[in-house]
C-alpha cells in the first residue's frame, strides 16, 4: 500500500477532521485514513480526499460518519485500575465526610466524559455500590457522554461479549452486576438506572450539563492540538466544585493542567483537583 503524504490532497480532509471533533492527525498517522476511510471512498464513489473533504463540508451525514470512523473506542471495565481505587478506598470517602454537614450530604454526580461503549460509567456505578450499602437512597446521577452515536448507543444497550467482560470485572462483580442473555452479558438495571446517556461534541459549550465531584476525562485530550486540549481542560474545570476531583490518561501531557488545577497522588493515582482562585 502506497504511503500518504500530507499533500494538499490530505491536508483538506485532516481540517475537515479536526474541525469535527477536535482529532488531530499528524504525518505519523496518515495510515489512519486508510484504514478508517478507505470502505467510505469505495462505497461512495470518491476519487480522492479533498473530493471527501469537499462533500463533507456540507453533508451532515457524511459528517458523522467520518467522527464514528475516526474516533478510538478501545477501553474496558475498571481501565488502569488506580483511579477507581483510588477513588473507592479515600477520595470518595473524603468527598462523602465533607458532605456530611450540607443541605445535600447524600447528593454525588459524576461524569464519564468520553464513555465510548460504557465500560467506564459502568465501572464507576459498580464502585458507588461496592462503596456505600444504602446507595439506592442517595441521591446519584453519572453522566456518560460520548461523540460518537454508535459509542453511546451500545453504551446505553449495556451487553457485552465474552471476552469485552472478561477485561477488567472480577467474577464477583460479574455474577452480582450483570446477567447471561443468550451469547451476551447484560447490565442489570440497578446499574443503569444511575447513568445517563448523552452523545456529545466536546468542542461544543458544555451547556446544561451541570457540576460535578467527579470527571473522567482520560484518552481524550491526547488526540486535541494544544489550543483545543487546554480549552477542554478550562471548561471542564468550570463545571466542577471547588473540591472535585479529575481524573486524566495516563499518557496524557500534565502539564497542561498546571495554570488551573493542582495535582495530587493517591493510591497510585493521579488526580486534579480545580484552583479555587483562578484568574
């Protein structure tokens, strides 16, 4: 297979890409284009790529179809392991301790920012409930957002294969939370029951969203330019309460986060917490 340059030909739908949803695609991963767009070309009768980036430019449709075959949906129940640890063993509890004197002391939202296929959310419910005995009386809501509408939509369905659900659950945690349909494993609906679903666009304003104790924001950013993912960062940071806790990828670049968050260890984890003072 002959090797993409980043010709006049490229560079047009490379725009077009990160115009949409904030995905860079450097020299180093012209291959993707390829990969993720070549059965697109052939079923639609494209000659090249700025032929795809021109119909693009207008075509809804052909819009989200380019962010479905671009985005990354690689992830898996309890991903890293340290920050849900983390959060299960001290920092939820400190959160729950400074609640406890509030109007609203059984009150927690969380945020799983790029869900992808729900892995994540799921994972933080499991925790919530492994957490607290009494959780069905607290008052909890997890938002799982994500760009793509195929993410989202499986997300929501919560039933997965063997081998997605082998990746990551205990066999405790498998038999508690979820049950045998035919070839799959489905959430159980005490599970489900705490998340909503939401496709979302992160490049847009992050309006109604709410604020939060907790955001999961990891594997995201690392695909945005620098201006886009210190913008990502500032507006996540304005949904946030003063003690909330973010949590990044583990590859991600942390230095970004210096000027509007403070960084802290726990657990083996890394977690920002949101300058209270921040001009």
């Amino acid at each position: 297979m002959k090797t993409l340059e980043a010709s006049s030909d490229i560079i047009g739908i490379v725009d077009v890409i990160e115009q949409l949803c904030g995905i860079q695609v450097d020299d180093r991963k012209l291959y993707l284009l390829e990969h993720r767009f070549g059965e697109l070309m052939r079923e639609a009768s494209f000659s090249n790529y700025a032929e795809l980036a021109r119909r693009a430019r207008e075509d809804r449709e052909l819009q989200q179809q380019i962010v479905e075959r671009i985005t990354t949906r690689e992830t898996l129940f309890f991903r890293d392991g340290s920050p849900f640890q983390a959060l299960q063993h001290k920092l939820l509890p400190e959160i729950i301790d400074a609640r406890s004197t509030t109007r609203n002391p059984k009150r927690l939202r969380l945020w799983s920012a790029a869900c992808s296929s729900g892995q994540e959310p799921y994972s933080l419910a499991i925790t919530l409930r492994e957490l607290l005995p009494d959780v069905d009386r607290w008052d909890i809501q997890i938002l799982a957002s994500d760009i793509s509408s195929t993410a989202i939509a499986q997300a929501k369905q919560g039933a997965y294969s063997e081998h997605e659900i082998s990746r990551g659950l205990s066999p405790a945690q498998l038999n508690r939370y979820f049950r045998k349909e035919g070839s799959l494993w489905r959430v159980n609906d005490n599970l489900r029951s705490m998340i909503r679903f939401e496709e979302r666009n992160f490049l847009q304003p992050f309006t109604s969203v709410g604020m939060f104790d907790v955001v999961f924001c990891r594997n995201l950013a690392i695909y945005f330019s620098d201006t886009n993912r210190k913008d990502l960062f500032h507006r996540i940071a304005n949904q946030m309460v003063d003690d909330g806790l973010l949590f990044i990828g583990a590859q991600e670049y942390h230095a970004d986060m210096s000027q509007r968050y403070t960084m802290e260890q726990h657990c083996r984890a890394t977690v920002y917490r949101p300058k209270k003072h921040f001009l």
